[in-house]
C-alpha cells in the first residue's frame, strides 16, 4: 500500500513539474479584429493607441495578431500582422516595430468593406490562438458589433470559445440604437450569450482609457 502511495505522489509531482516547466501554459495570445466596414473605418486611430499599448506589455513567448473584419474574414488575407515575440529582447524589440509598421500601412490604406463577417472573424482569431498553445487566450473585437453577412456565406453555427476571454471595444452606438435602445443591447447579449454559451468568457470595454484591462482573466 505504502508503495502504491509513493508511486501516485511521484506522478503527481511529475504532472506538476511538466505543467510548470511548459512556458507555453503562461504565455499570453492574443488575437485583435478590426470592424472596417462602413465609417467604423474613422474609428481605427483609437485600435492603433491600443495596439501600441498591447505591444507594450507582451513578452517574450507572448503571441499577437491583427486581423480586419471584412465581407469574408475567415480567411488569412485577413490577417494585417501575427508574431510570437522572440526571447531575445533585441528581436522582441524589432519584432514589435514591423508589426506597428504593418499596423500603420493598413490604416493608411484600408477602404470600408460592404459586409461585416464578425463570426468569420472569431473562427480565423480560435483557429491562431490554437495554434500558438498559449494557456492565457484572447479575442478583443473592435467593432460596433452588428453582422452583416453576404448572401450564401453561411455562419449559424456554434463557435467554440472555450477557455477564450472575449472582449468587445468601443462598441459605438449606431442611429437605429438611439431611436430604439434595445437593438443595442439585444446585440450585445446575442454575442454574450454565444460566447458564454460554449465555455468562453465575455465583457464589453467602451471607455478606452481603461486599456490596462483588457488581458486581465475573468
């Protein structure tokens, strides 16, 4: 009996020590979606302020990246900037300046799209959160949060947002909002409920000047 009790303890103890020895299971990854449809495009100056704070605070092993919401964002070409920040402080550092210089040629140059493909967007953020094997996992999704979808793209499914904070910024009000305030918060709780609903976590940041937030676990 003594014996068996020893060999689950050592077990234990290994489990723990190869948990703690991962560094994967610490780092941060993050996956940013930029709503460019319509004026929402005016907005983009304030997601460069916080890119540039996110940027700041990310370390080494920490992954981070930029995708547009367009008429089709389930796809690569979406994706403005990706970078798991190297050990090296040097490269860590040059690292963040090309993503900022990616960041900056985007908004200088991004036209509005039609269509507002928000679900595509979260599918392309889960799939690169995946692939990193970060154990701290985010969605921040700057957008006024209203859907679009062009005809014959099909996104009523359910979307796996297990162990994802997802958190929507600066959700502006649209016109229909201000003669009927329900549709805006009939939007905010559709999202909240399908993040909810499938394990992830959800919260809306409006005020901007609380960035420091935004990659706090709930």
């Amino acid at each position: 009996m003594i014996k068996k009790v020893r060999i689950l303890i050592t077990a234990g103890l290994l489990t723990v020590l190869s948990a703690c020895s991962d560094p994967k299971s610490h780092a941060t990854a993050v996956m940013l979606l930029l709503d460019t449809s319509g004026t929402y495009t005016q907005e983009l100056s304030k997601a460069q302020s916080i890119i540039n704070y996110l940027l700041g605070t990310m370390t080494s092993g920490d992954s981070f990246a930029v995708a547009r919401i367009d008429s089709g964002s389930f796809s690569e070409k979406d994706i403005v900037a990706k970078m798991t920040f190297d050990d090296r402080p040097s490269a860590a550092n040059s690292q963040k300046r090309a993503f900022q210089a990616a960041i900056n040629k985007m908004v200088d140059e991004v036209k509005s799209s039609t269509y507002t493909d928000i679900s595509g967007g979260m599918l392309q953020a889960i799939e690169f959160l995946e692939e990193t094997g970060a154990g701290n996992r985010h969605i921040l999704v700057f957008s006024d949060m209203k859907e679009e979808i062009p005809k014959g793209h099909i996104r009523d499914f359910p979307i796996n947002f297990n162990s994802v904070v997802v958190t929507a910024l600066n959700v502006t009000k649209l016109r229909t909002d201000n003669v009927d305030p329900r549709e805006y918060m009939a939007r905010i709780d559709e999202w909240r409920n399908k993040v909810e609903s499938s394990g992830g976590s959800w919260r809306v940041i409006n005020d901007l000047d609380h960035v420091e937030e935004l990659l706090n676990k709930q």
